[in-house]
C-alpha cells in the first residue's frame, strides 16, 4: 500500500521555485568519480538498489493533489544505472563526451512525479577505468544527504562485493514521518520565530550590485564559475582570528564576503542569504533528504567600525539566526509580502556558504576520484541568485573561494576581479586585525570599477501602488473576468474577491497562488504559470495578460509575450 504524507515545509518552498521557474537546474544535485580498479557495476547497482530501498524518499513521488504537493512512498525495483561505453577516445575527448551527456541531462525537468529520485550514469572510460555520475533534485537532497551517500554507498557496497549484510544503524524514522512531524508538532511553536523574522527584514533591502548587463526581466539566470585558491596563509591567519575573536572561522570569512559587497556596492550595509542545517533531532543524522533553510544575514559595515567590532555583530546576527532558523523561509517571504518581482530572488539575490571538505567515497578495491566540481564546470547550469560565493575546504587544509554567477549581467573578468578582491581583503584582515572597515575595503584594489548600477526607482522595481494613491479606472469586465475571481475566491476562503484588488494582499501565499494557477488550469483550461501571477497579482491584471499573450500568438493560438520569455 502506497504510503502518503505533506511535504516538508523546506521541500514545498522549492516544488513552488520548480512551479515558478520550472526546470531550473540549479536545483539539480550532481556527484561524480573517477573510479580506477576492478569495478563490480553489477554489485554497484544493487548498492545503489539498497540505498533507495533503505531511504523511503528517493523512491517518493511529488505530486499536486488540489495545488498542494504531496510525497507517495512507492515500492523499490532494481536500481537503473545506465552504462555508457565510451570507446577509444582519449582524456579530453571522453571528458567532452560526458559533458555533453550531462549536459543534456540537466537540460530536462526532473520529473518529480516519477521516483526513483535518484538517477545514475556509469561511463566506461577502460577495462579498469569509469566515471560514476549520480543526479538528484535539491527537494531530496541536502549536504548533509551529500556526505551519507558516499558513506552508506561505501558500505552496500562492500557488503554486496564480499557477501555480507551491510553494517548500517537501523532508521528509526523515514523522512516523510519528519515531514508529518514538522507540520503536526512543530508548526504551531513556528509563529514566532516567523514574526521575528518578519520585524527583522521588513525595512530591509538588499542593494544592488553594479553589473555589466541590465537585470533580465525572468529569473533564470545561466550560470558560470570564478574560482581562486584562498593562500595558505591567510587561511592559517583566519584560524588564528577566530580564535582571538572567539567565533568560527566561518565568521570570519562571512565578514570579510560582507566588506566586500559594501564596498562592492557603495551602500553601508550587506545583505546575505546562507543556508542552515535542520538536523537537530538525533534520528535524522542518518537520514537523506532535505532538511535546510534559508535564513538572511544582515551586516552593517560602518566604515568607521573596526574588523573586531564586526565579527561580534556577524556573530550574534548568527547566533540569532540559529535561534529563529525554524521558520521556513517562504513562510517569512509570504508575511513581509514585498513586492513580487520574477526577475529576483526574494528578500536577497547573494548567498554565501561554507562548504566542508567532502566525505570520500571508498569502493572496495576501488580507488574513486572526486570529480564532481570539474564536471559542473563543464557544463551550462543556472543559479537562482545574482551571485553565490561558497569558501570550499579542499585537502590538506586548503580553501578555494568558488563564485557561481549570473551571466546575464555579470562578465567574467569581472568575476574574476571580484574574487581576487575577495582575497586581498582577507589577506589584509589577519596581517592588520585592528582595521578599520574603511582600510580594508581600500584594500580590494582588483574589485572591478561599477557598471551598471541601476537606479532604485519604478523602472527599476515593482512598485506596489496603495489604493488611495491609484488612479481611477474603467476596466470593462468580462465573463473571464468572473469565472476566475469564483476560483479565486475559493482558494483564497472569500466569498467573493474585487477584480482591481491585490491576491498577496488578500491573504494570498505562494503555495495558494501555486494552487490557483492549477485550478484555473485544470477547470478553465488557461495555460498559466505561478510566474504569470505573481506579474499580474489581480484578475483584472490576468485577464490583461491573458489578451495580451493570445494577441502575439495570433490566430487559435496562445503565447506569452516576448518580454516574458527566459533570457537567452
């Protein structure tokens, strides 16, 4: 019998990401290795067989039941791990045949409705020699799921060369017990931590970098790379700080990412997103799936306040973080209510995180490669942010300072400079700790000089007009027009709704506009997307948008209009 259960409330934010930008790949999850030795593929295949059958989510499909997404627990058949023989080529020419493979993969939605979750390509390079290439959708899968794979995979698969049954603790729970379990014991203890948030950020905005480009008017960014290694020394020294300061070294390099964008962007403030893990109860350390939230960092970075006075303030802005980090993120976005705008991310447009080093995958008899970076860089992926900056642990104590970027507005060489000024105000923190700001923000001398900088005004931001101070006007009214303020009153709990008035403003939330959008769909045939809404946000808006996409469709067709469609 197929098991149901809600989503988590970390897994609907991102199956309403999917809904407002469907098939962005930056929520594609992608591990690869060389793997050089006797390789079993069959007993890599049960392996892969036993994982999916020991963790309930990867064999879960995702499907809207009403609008509102729901995880059905299938049965577990043998694991498909399609074998690619990649012939006589050499290196390069075999590396540019996954790419593309790859490449193509990620190219297509992730079928959300159709588990296993999990997807597998095992390329042989030589008799002795593959590449094993695992993708995953981000709604299962979290770092923490990243650093189980490897070891549980090692395990099954030691246990299936030698025989044996596999050493692995017993689950207490599945993950979509943790999924009941968050909304039926900790929802109702979550106002809190989401009223908080919401006086936190309500005044908030994050500035806008200057960029080489326009802001496209669809957020869905096609992403590039920018990497530096983070020297020896300076690495040495922030260890060094942050034991002086008493915070995590992550601390540090946060602060200095905060210097940076202040600098960057001319404004005495930064604003960060970065990603915490959920974790907290002991029985689901062993569990894959997706268990982050978002939450939003805000840094002052006065040029008269010191590196010292900084740290303290980033530390206790974490430490508050943490305290609040329950409140999952779209919820705070449906409360502070800011104006929808498809060409960002909500609340912030760069993130930051700090990555460990990876947990090695050890196949017995096998000796496996990481090359799950160098796989990424060779293919065409999107972000979802303007800028993501991710310090890296590799080995031997080494960082890497890695940008994952919009290339809609950003060039690399700016990139490339805003990395190397990463650096040099790193390098000038721990030589001189008692800087000030401004000393080391002048310290960023390769930090490219500012583009295009847009002005914050209504050409540049929706502007979410008030009642009292919009203009009167005639707006002739249609059967449409009604048929779709009915549904609209239904998902909404009204009796009925104004045509000219607001969805958000009524008391509409993202996972409410998801299920409007199915419902007019499924009811009225209207070829809409979440996207579509959040541009008009009133049935007159709709309907206008509605006439004005089967007007460029021309006859006995619809379309949207070209200023809709994903940048290029």
């Amino acid at each position: 019998m197929e098991d149901k259960a809600p989503l988590s409330f970390g897994q609907e934010a991102l199956w309403l990401a999917e809904e407002l930008v469907p098939g962005l790949s930056a929520y594609m999850m992608l591990a690869g290795w060389e793997l050089t030795g006797p390789l079993d593929p069959q007993a890599l295949r049960r392996a892969l067989t036993a994982l999916v059958e020991r963790h309930e989510v990867l064999r879960s499909a995702l499907v809207p039941v009403d609008g509102r997404p729901e995880q059905v627990v299938r049965g577990c058949a043998p694991f498909e791990l399609r074998c690619v023989d990649m012939g006589d080529g050499d290196g390069q020419e075999q590396d540019d045949v996954i790419a593309g493979h790859l490449a193509g993969e990620l190219e297509k939605p992730f079928d959300l409705s159709s588990p296993p979750l999990l997807h597998g390509v095992l390329f042989r390079m030589a008799a002795n020699r593959h590449t094993l290439v695992l993708v995953t959708h981000h709604i299962v899968w979290d770092g923490g799921s990243d650093v189980l794979l490897r070891r549980e995979l090692s395990e099954l698969y030691a246990a299936e060369v030698r025989g044996r049954r596999p050493e692995l603790p017993e689950l207490a729970v599945q993950y979509a017990d943790f999924a009941r379990w968050q909304r039926e014991e900790e929802a109702p203890a979550l106002e809190a931590s989401v009223e908080h948030w919401a006086q936190r950020l309500r005044d908030v905005r994050a500035p806008e970098l200057p960029t080489d480009r326009p802001r496209p008017a669809l957020r869905r960014f096609t992403a590039a790379y920018s990497q530096i290694p983070i020297p020896a020394a300076a690495v040495r020294g922030v260890t060094e700080l942050a034991r002086t300061a008493s915070v995590p070294p992550f601390v540090v390099y946060l602060a200095i990412f905060d210097v940076l964008l202040a600098r960057w962007a001319d404004e005495p403030r930064a604003v960060v997103g970065t990603p915490l893990s959920g974790r907290s109860e002991p029985e689901l350390e062993n569990l894959l799936g997706y268990f982050v939230n978002s939450v939003v960092l805000v840094a002052d970075c006065d040029p008269g306040s010191t590196l010292s006075e900084l740290l303290v303030a980033v530390r206790s802005d974490l430490s508050s973080a943490f305290e609040h980090g329950d409140a999952p993120f779209h919820h705070v976005v449906d409360r502070i209510n800011p104006p929808r705008d498809s060409s960002r991310h909500p609340l912030y447009q760069v993130a930051f995180q700090y990555v460990p080093e990876s947990e090695p995958l050890r196949l017995i008899g096998v000796d496996a490669t990481e090359v799950s970076e160098r796989l990424l860089h060779r293919i065409e992926v999107t972000t979802e942010f303007d800028l993501l900056a991710e310090v890296r642990e590799e080995a031997d104590t080494q960082r890497v300072l890695n940008l994952r970027y919009a290339t809609d507005m950003f060039d690399v060489t700016s990139m490339d400079g805003v990395a190397r000024a990463y650096v040099e105000i790193l390098e000038a923190a721990v030589a001189t700790p008692d800087s000030t700001l401004a000393q080391l923000a002048e310290a960023a001398v390769s930090l490219p000089a500012a583009g295009t900088k847009p002005l914050r005004g209504p050409e540049n931001v929706p502007h979410r007009v008030a009642p009292s101070d919009a203009a009167p006007t005639v707006v002739s009214r249609t059967e449409l027009h009604g048929r779709i303020a009915a549904v609209w009153a239904e998902v909404l709990g009204l009796p009925e709704v104004d045509c000219s008035a607001n969805f958000f403003a009524m008391g509409g939330s993202s996972l409410r506009g998801a299920q409007l959008v199915r419902r007019l769909g499924a009811e009225l045939g209207l070829n809409l997307e979440l996207i579509d809404l959040f541009d008009s946000e009133s049935v007159d808006g709709l309907v206008e948008f509605l006439g004005r996409a089967s007007a460029a469709a021309g006859p006995g067709g619809f379309d949207r209009p070209d200023s809709r469609a994903a940048p290029a």
